[in-house]
C-alpha cells in the first residue's frame, strides 16, 4: 500500500466576503502543481456560504458533480428546469453530460450556509444531463458506513449513482470503532475526507478536516480516537482507455 496524509493546513483557501473556501485541490485562483487532483476525483471544496448569497448562473459539463450540505441548504436551479433545495442531510448529484447551466444559493436569509462539493471526471461523456438527490441518516445507522454514491452500472442498495466507477460513503462513529474498508475494484485508490473528530490508519493521526488518500491496497483498517463524522471516496486512479 501506498498512503500519503493531506494535513487541514495545506488546503487552499479564498475569502470573498460572501464565500469562505477551503480548497482539496487547485481550483479558481489557487493552483498548487502537487495537489491538483486525486484520481478522478478533481474537487473537493469545503464552502461556507453567507446567508442570501451563492453562486449565480454558470455552465458545466462532462462532470459529475455531487454536492453535500453540512449546515443549512442551498436552493438550485438548472436549465433542466429543475428547481430544489438540498439540505443538510441530504446528498445531490448532477451529470453534467453535453452541458448545463445552474445555480446554487444559500436557502436562508439569516442563516449561513456549509457545504462539500466534489467534482469527478466521468467514464462516459457527453451523456444527457441528469439530476437526483436523495436524504440519508448516517446519524440514525451509528458505527456503519452508508453508501450514497455509486456507479451507474453496479447501483445497489438505493444509493445515488454517478457515470464514473466511484463510491462514496458517509458515516458517524463512536470512539474505539474499528472500520475495515475494502477497495470495490483494483486499480481504485480511496481519498478520507474526516469532517470531525480524530482517526488513526496504520499508526497515522488523522484530524478534522486531514484528509487520507491510500492506493494499491484491499482492506484498510480505520480506527476511531474520538467520535468522528468520515466520507469515504473511492475512484478511479487513471482514465478508462
């Protein structure tokens, strides 16, 4: 196995007033060459958005694009005329396929707003743009990993599913939990994003807001120092030929 530990400290960050950014790879004005992505995992931004703001109109597409509410909501709206909000226990995914156009605002007047948002480059392209989002509980399901994101051809157990051979699971654990990960397919490599608390894999600490990437491995064992809220990403480490 090969593992390295992404410390908090070395994220990218931006202040816009409006948006506190903290960045997992280079995005918009911060561009670090070692840390440009993971795989195909090519974002991972960690947003607090002020209240009665957001991201207005923009375009994307051929990615697939997955976003996670930690606090509050935020209000989208796409050219597919789909108009929702997604809040805090929910997850939302979009294809972006040929091309789309949305926006992404926070849902309260008062209230800030936190969120995840990842980017990860599909197997397919050009695919019709689509749209889900779906609630899951990982506080009510203690101690196990929820899967809510898998592949488009190997979808079980009602998670959301996304054009690219990933899976992403979220879970909320104890103290003294042990947690064996298995890869779900070789040649994928598995990015830990821990969101609270404090882990230790292979006799490496791992903090809030550390991230953990490891390849070339079967099963990882993750052990629990303090209770911890953890999402799992696993991707492809190269493009399909």
């Amino acid at each position: 196995m090969r593992a390295r530990l992404f410390p908090k400290s070395e994220r990218g960050t931006a202040n816009h007033g409006w948006l506190q950014a903290n960045f997992s790879f280079s995005f918009g004005n911060y561009y670090n060459p070692e840390m440009v992505q993971f795989g195909m995992l090519r974002v991972l931004n960690d947003d607090t958005i002020a209240p009665g703001t957001g991201f207005g109109t923009h375009p994307h597409d051929n990615m697939e694009i997955i976003t996670i509410p930690m606090e509050g909501g935020l209000t989208h709206r796409d050219s597919m005329g789909n108009e929702e909000t997604v809040r805090f226990g929910e997850v939302q995914v979009m294809s972006a396929g040929t091309g789309i156009l949305h926006s992404e605002m926070n849902a309260s007047q008062t209230e800030q707003a936190k969120t995840l948002q990842l980017w990860i480059f599909p197997e397919l392209e050009n695919v019709e743009p689509r749209y889900d989002q779906k609630g899951f509980n990982p506080e009510a399901n203690k101690n196990t990993l929820i899967n809510v994101v898998s592949p488009h051809d190997k979808n079980e157990g009602g998670a959301l599913w996304i054009y690219q051979q990933a899976w992403l699971h979220l879970g909320v654990f104890d103290a003294g939990e042990t947690i064996t990960y298995p890869i779900h397919l070789e040649g994928n490599g598995m990015y830990l994003f821990l969101l609270d608390g404090q882990l230790e894999i292979n006799g490496q600490e791992i903090n809030a807001r550390d991230a953990y990437g490891a390849v070339e491995f079967e099963t990882l064992q993750i052990t629990t120092k303090a209770p911890s809220r953890i999402l799992i990403i696993e991707v492809p480490m190269q493009f399909k030929n």
